[in-house]
C-alpha cells in the first residue's frame, strides 16, 4: 500500500496503530498508540539525572543524549508492544515548541523511519499532545471543553474547539507556572525539577503562614503573571534572613504553593465559565502538582463542572500523549511531508 492509501485508510476506518516520538524538552520518549485513546506501549526515558548538577536542563547535553537514546526508546516501545514497523498505520512527532537540538532529534528519527517505512507521517505540537493526555485517562471525554495548560515552558488557558482546533484564552506574560516553581525551588536549596520537591516540602509547611500579593493575577485579565509572584518570594526570604526572622522553608514552599494554585484555578474555572464549558481539563507538567488537582476538583463540584486531569505517569513530558493528539492530528488534516522543521516557538492557536 502507497503513504496515501495508507493515509486514506485512517481516514475511512478512523482507526490508527500509531508510532509516537518526544524529545522536545529532557525525555526521550516512544509510544505505540491505539485509535489515539489506547495505549500499547510507553517507554520514557528521563535526563533528569543528567542536568540535576547544573540545576536545570543544559540544551546541548539534551540534545547529545536524545541521539544516544532515542534508538534503544524506539526499539522498546516497538518490542513492549509487539508491534513491526510494517504493522503500523503512521508515525507522528512533536514538532514544536521545546528546545531545536532536542526537537531536531526526535523530528529526524521520526521522518526516517516513516520514508523507509513507506508510512503517514504528522508533526504534533507539544501542548496539543498535553492535552491529549486526558483522552487516554478519559476515553468517554470528547471536545469542546477549557483546559489549563501548566508546564514548565506555558501557562496557558485554552478552549479546546474541537480535538485538533484550539483557541487561546490566556497565557503567561512572563514565566510559566512550572519555571516559578523550578526557581523558587532553586533559591530554597531544592534539586532540580524544583517542582515536585517544591510540593513533597509544602506537605509539611503551613500555606498560609505568608501572604503573597500579585495585583497582576487579581485583576480580571485571562492572561498570568509570575515573575513579580516570584521576586516578591525571593523578596520575603531575604528580608526575613536579614532581620534574623526564623522562617521554615517548608512554610515558604506551602505558602507559595498555595498563591500558584490559586491563581491558576481561579482563572481556570472562570475561563470555564465563561465559555459555557461543562468541562474543565488540566495537562501539562504543574498537573502532576496534588494541591493543584485539588483545588481544581473543588472549585469544579462547586459550580458544577466536570473536571478532569490525566494519570500521573501521563502529566509529564511522554509519548503516549504525542500518540493520542497525533491521531487526531490525522483526521483533522493530511499527512506532513518530510520536508516539516522543528519550530521551538510553535503557536497553538
Ligand atoms: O510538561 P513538562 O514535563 O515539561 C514541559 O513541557 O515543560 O513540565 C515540567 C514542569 C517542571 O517545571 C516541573 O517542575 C513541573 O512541571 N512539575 C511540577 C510537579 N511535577 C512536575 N510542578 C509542581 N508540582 C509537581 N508535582
Ligand atoms: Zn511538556
């Protein structure tokens, strides 16, 4: 069968055995995917031990390893799922946004093996695939609902139209809410990604031992704002070391945590609201964050909104998610050709 009778195959049968690809960011990761809601085989490689000594990910070492891994990655997903290149139906990829020597890896690989394949092949955008990840936790979940995006590169609130049509709500005007967490993390002495330590160090301290303000955030704007959150933390730490207060960093970390989670879900559930969604959906790294997924489960029983979040193993970077958005990605437009870049800036919308 041609590219193009295997293309059209997907379309009449709206049926897929996908191969997936991400490497945008530090995980090298494969998947094959099923009909994008079932998933075969999963296999995620982290370099977090290889960027924990600098306190953050060094590009050029991301992309080094992407290239040593990214074979064995393929070769274990394949192999977990029992699956040949000639029973695949396409292979898709994350295209954009991340860093391009990362990109360029994963995107390369992809278009290889889709050329000696002879199969469909598609560039995804990363928060696409983010949000994707509800659908393999959801299979009954269907569009249009809002979504809050919250990663380490966006913080975004997005109306999801339909599975591969999006319209941007807001979005960060500086850093992204998974950066905040990763720099206020660093300034209390934590290891790198600061998230997750952040959250393991806030079960233990008292959110609401100090207020932070953001007038920015307070205002009715869709759009976020975290630097000014983050130098008023850093702020407040050094003012209480000088005058000798005895601060825990536990308190910090909760009270921190605390004034993100609240930004981010009231916004979100406003963005809801507003839209007339029923549904609120929340991806991206932050949503592996409980006080976050809490908070957001509240506010939505509270005005009657359903409210979803993908299973931990899928909220971080991994390729199930590119499998999942990839398929939909098919039956929205035709296939990329070999001729697609990676594009470190992508726009959603
Ligand atoms: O989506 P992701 O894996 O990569 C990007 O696309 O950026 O997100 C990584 C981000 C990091 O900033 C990390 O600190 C944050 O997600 N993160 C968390 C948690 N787990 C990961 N932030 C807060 N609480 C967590 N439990
Ligand atoms: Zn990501």
């Amino acid at each position: 069968m041609s590219t193009e009778s295997k293309y059209r195959h997907i379309l009449e049968s709206r049926h897929a055995l996908l191969l997936s690809i991400e490497s945008s960011c530090d995980e090298t990761a494969a998947a094959v995917v099923a009909d994008g809601r079932t998933v075969i085989s999963d296999v995620v490689h982290t370099q977090i031990p290889l960027h924990q000594a600098f306190g953050g990910v060094v590009p050029e070492i991301a992309s080094r390893n992407h290239v040593e891994m990214i074979t064995p990655v393929v070769d274990l997903a394949l192999q977990k799922a029992g699956v040949r290149l000639e029973d695949l139906d396409g292979i898709v990829v994350t295209h954009g946004p991340g860093l391009v020597g990362s990109l360029l890896v994963g995107l390369t690989y992809a278009k290889t093996l889709a050329f000696a394949a002879d199969l469909p092949f598609a560039g995804v955008h990363h928060i696409a695939s983010h949000i994707a990840a509800n659908y393999i936790t959801f299979p009954d979940l269907e569009p249009p609902f809002t979504c809050l995006v919250a990663s380490g590169g966006h913080s975004d609130l997005i109306r999801v139209d339909d599975y591969y049509r999006f319209t941007l709500i807001g979005s960060t005007r500086d850093d992204a809410a998974g950066e905040a967490f990763d720099k206020i993390a660093r300034v209390l002495g934590l290891p790198y990604p600061g998230g997750p330590a952040l959250e393991k160090l806030a079960e233990s301290g008292d959110p609401k031992s100090i207020r932070f303000h953001s007038a920015f955030n307070e205002g009715t704007s869709f759009d976020f704002s975290f630097s000014g959150l983050k130098t008023a933390a850093i702020h407040e730490l050094q003012v209480r070391q000088q005058n000798g207060t005895e601060t825990s960093a536990a308190d910090i970390a909760a009270s921190f945590q605390h004034t993100v989670v609240e930004i981010l879900s009231e916004k979100a559930i406003r963005a809801a609201l507003a839209s007339g969604d029923h549904t609120l959906a929340l991806a991206g790294g932050v949503s592996a964050n409980s006080a976050l997924r809490n908070a957001l489960l509240k506010k939505c029983s509270r005005n009657g909104i359903r409210f979803c979040c993908p299973d931990l193993r899928y909220c971080t970077d991994n390729a199930a998610m590119v499998g999942s958005a990839g398929f939909f990605r098919f039956l929205a437009a035709p296939p990329d050709d070999l001729s697609l870049n990676a594009i470190p800036g992508l726009p959603l919308a």
